[in-house]
C-alpha cells in the first residue's frame, strides 16, 4: 500500500461512473454528478423525465437516478469531482491549494489561520440555533456586507422531504435555516441554480458536500467565479430519513402527520448535549421526546448512518474557508445555550471575524488545534482509529482511497466497537426496511434496543455485560 493507503497501481481498478460508486457504498449523495450532466448536456435530457435526478432509495438515502447509459458513464469529470472517488484529490491537497498562506497546520484539524471557542453575542442567533449561533451569523453577515448575493444551505420543506437545500437572500430568511438536519439532502438543483443565475454564492455544508463543491470549482471557472464562500460543518456521519420515521413510530405518530421536525430542541435549563426530538403535526399538537429514550438515541452507535461515511476521514470541513462545530468539552457542553467552536481559513472571514469581536459582536475566545481535536475526540476516532481498522476489511468494488494507513493494531475490545458499529449501520437499515415492508416496526424498535444495549456495554462498559468487558479488557476512552 502507499502512504495513503492507496491501491498499487497494478491491480485493477473498476471504472469509476456514478452506478460503481453507489455499489461500493461510497455514494454520499450530493447531487454533484447529476447537477454537472444535465448542465452539460441539456439537449441530451430534455425530456425532464429521462433526466439524471437525485431520489430516496429503499433505504431512505439520496442516491443519483437517470437513465442506464449516464449510469455507467456519469459526467465527463466525475471520477475528479466525486468527493469519495478513489481519484479525486484529498482533503489535504484541496486545501494546500486553497489555503497556502494559513498560519497553521494540525494533523486533525487541517490548515487554519485562526480558531475560537464562543458565540454570536448579538440579535437572536445564539438562541435560534442548535449551538452558538455562528453559522447564521456568519451567513448573515456576508449577506449584510455585500459579500454574496445568496447563500446555499439547507431549509425546511414540504413535500415528499422534510427539507432540501435552497437559497437565502436575506437575514430573516437565513433564519429560517437555523439548527441541525440530521435528514437526507443534495446540492443538484441550488448547483444549477448557481451556474445559470449570476451572482456570488456561499453554500454550506457537511465537510463531503463542501470538498465537492471545492472539487466541482476546480473544473469549473463559472463555478470557481460565482461561489465565492464555503462555510463547513463539522459532521459526524450523516442519517437516512428512517430516522425520522422510527422516531415517529417510537413517540406513537404516523410520518405522514408531520408537519415540521425539530432534532434539537433547545432548553437553555438542560446540557447542550441532551438532544431532545420533537415533531409539529398538522393538526397542530406537537409531540417531543429525549434522545435517550429512543433506540437510536446514541448518535454514535451508527444507526441509519450513511455507508459512505464509515469511509471519511474529515470530521471539520477541512476545505471550508470556515467551519463550525459544537464545543463537546466542559464547561462549554452543560451550558443549554450552546457554544461554538469555529476553524476560520480564509483571510477574508478571518477579518471579518476578528472586526466583530472588537465591535463585541461575537464572545469568541482564541483556542488551538488541540483544544478543537479534544472538543471532537469520538469523532476523531471514528474517523482516523476506526478508519484505519475499517480500510484492512475485505470488501467489494471500489477501494476507497484515504489519507489513513490501513492498520489492525489495536486491543480487541476496538476492534469489537468499530466492527459493533458498522453492524448497526449495515443492519439497522436492512432490518428497518424489511419492518416497513412487513408492518412490523416494532421488532425493529427491539432488535435496535438490544443492539444498542450490547453496544453500551462494549463502549461504555454498562451492565453485567459491560462489567465483564471492562474487567477483560479495561478501556478509558468512550465512544
């Protein structure tokens, strides 16, 4: 293997098209694919309805549908712009490109110029986001300063989805995107908006969403012109909509009665870290329930998790100009407030950042890259520790190429986690859509509690089960 952990050259390789990847697993479903063949080639898809489109597979998950000939061939420049093609240039590379002039570098967290722990400290963004408000904010801001004509990210929505990516063009409607979305969603049709509305864009995302984005801006000059912005999220892993509706089944609710989700509710007298779900139905009533009170409601544990992301190795947008995070440390994790820790690379935002806080607009204080890698250390974990577990596992198709050495060094009670997880992952979503089929969610809702209780004594050596895993293998890390 090379340093990367790449393939030798003289194995064979499968062609990289958007039906290989989405057989390997490694299909995260950004919609760059389908946005960049129906600008190409729109003659080609004019009948709408032969077009490439992005759908809900049987799993709940964003996956690239179009016609068999643009399955097996995809966009002239996929395999460069797919962020999870084994092809396409890492993480690392993209942002030595874009940010030569950063004042540091950090093994996990990548090149930044500055760093800090806070909130917005003015309006109603600390109070209508999930964390500290930053992201609302700075998406604000760009557009208050002229900066950009819109901004890209994700918004509630009616329909078949809970929620899609649109575009803000004022404060007050970026507010309306406040909070998190653990659900389902791509970037095709706000990219061809982009590309055929003149104007400058920024696009949030997940850390996938903004390399393909970064990569979509290589190849594209229309594009590297028109986004000017890319503000990045730290991510765990991304979920399927099942979640919702297990959820949903689980608080004694029918999907289809829903009217909006809300994933963290937020009660400035509880820990920021006590996620508590609650859905509007359309008759009005809401209903609402604690995390953990429901079978999936360890985030960590994998359930309805992307197959993709047992395959990324960037947990904090390391190719965004700037980047936001929850600070998953005390005393920043018990303030029900919420405090956000923000990576900030480009210059630009850098001043734009460094002016507010001497205006006393942001309470932001300076921190480092180790104080950011501690604040997201079980994420790190999974995606560094776990990653190079996961990368000696045999399996099918494309070989995903990481910045992580394959290695199988570690104690047994690791490995047992790691192999745990993506056992949840794989069945949860198998089990779950076999419970659809046949009505019988509930064994589903069992099957995940026991999973998940078997799970906790590995993890987090609880109950009998977990007293005899910690006297066998003692393990002070969690998660």
């Amino acid at each position: 293997m090379s340093p990367h952990g790449s393939v030798p050259m003289h194995e064979p390789r499968p062609q990289l098209t958007p039906a290989s990847i989405v057989r390997s697993g490694l299909c995260i479903g950004c919609g760059s694919c389908v946005a960049q063949s129906r600008s190409e080639q729109p003659a080609a898809f004019a009948n709408d309805g032969e077009a490439p489109r992005m759908r809900l597979d049987a799993h709940g998950e964003l996956k690239p549908q179009g016609p068999a000939e643009w399955l097996r061939q995809g966009p002239a420049a996929f395999s460069r712009t797919c962020p999870f093609s084994p092809a396409a240039r890492n993480e690392t590379e993209v942002a030595d490109d874009l940010f030569p002039g950063a004042a540091h570098t950090d093994a996990l967290v990548g090149r930044f110029d500055g760093a800090y722990v806070g909130h917005a400290d003015e309006g109603s963004f600390r109070a209508q986001g999930s964390s500290g408000g930053m992201v609302s904010w700075t998406a604000s801001e760009l557009l208050r300063a002229g900066l950009v004509d819109a901004v890209a990210h994700v918004l509630p929505s009616g329909g078949d989805r809970f929620f899609r990516y649109g575009l803000s063009r004022t404060p007050e409607e970026i507010g309306t995107g406040a909070k998190s979305r653990y659900y389902p969603v791509e970037m095709s049709e706000v990219l061809e908006t982009i590309r055929t509305v003149p104007g400058r864009y920024a696009v949030v995302g997940v850390p996938c969403f903004i390399k393909a984005v970064q990569l979509l801006r290589r190849e594209d000059p229309l594009m590297r012109e028109r986004i000017a912005f890319t503000l990045g999220l730290f991510c765990g892993h991304m979920k399927s909509a099942r979640l919702v509706e297990s959820f949903a089944y689980q608080m004694g609710v029918n999907v289809e009665d829903i009217r909006s989700v809300e994933y963290r509710l937020k009660d400035e007298r509880r820990p920021a870290n006590w996620y508590t779900a609650q859905f509007v139905l359309r008759d009005g009533r809401s209903v609402q329930r604690d995390w953990f009170h429901l079978a999936e409601g360890d985030w960590g544990s994998g359930f309805f998790q992307n197959e993709a992301c047992n395959f990324c190795d960037d947990v904090v947008s390391e190719t965004a100009d700037i980047s936001f995070g929850d600070a998953w440390v005390e005393p920043y994790a018990s303030d029900g407030r919420g405090t956000n820790v923000v990576i900030v690379r480009s210059p630009m935002l850098h001043e734009l950042v460094a002016n507010a806080m001497a205006a006393g607009r942001l309470n932001l204080a300076p921190v480092d890259g180790a104080f950011l890698a501690q604040t997201q250390a079980a994420g790190f974990r999974q995606r560094r520790e776990g990653l190079a577990y996961r990368l000696t596992w045999r399996r099918r198709g494309l070989q995903p190429v990481k910045r992580v050495r394959p290695g199988r060094t570690l104690p047994w009670r690791r490995k047992l986690i790691y192999r745990m997880r993506a056992a949840i992952t794989r069945w949860s979503r198998r089990l779950f859509a076999a419970a659809r089929w046949a009505g019988g969610r509930s064994l589903y809702v069992h099957w995940a509690q026991g999973a998940l209780s078997f799970y906790h004594a590995l993890a987090y050596s609880r109950g009998r089960i977990g007293s005899w895993v910690a006297r066998l293998a003692p393990d002070d890390r969690s998660g």
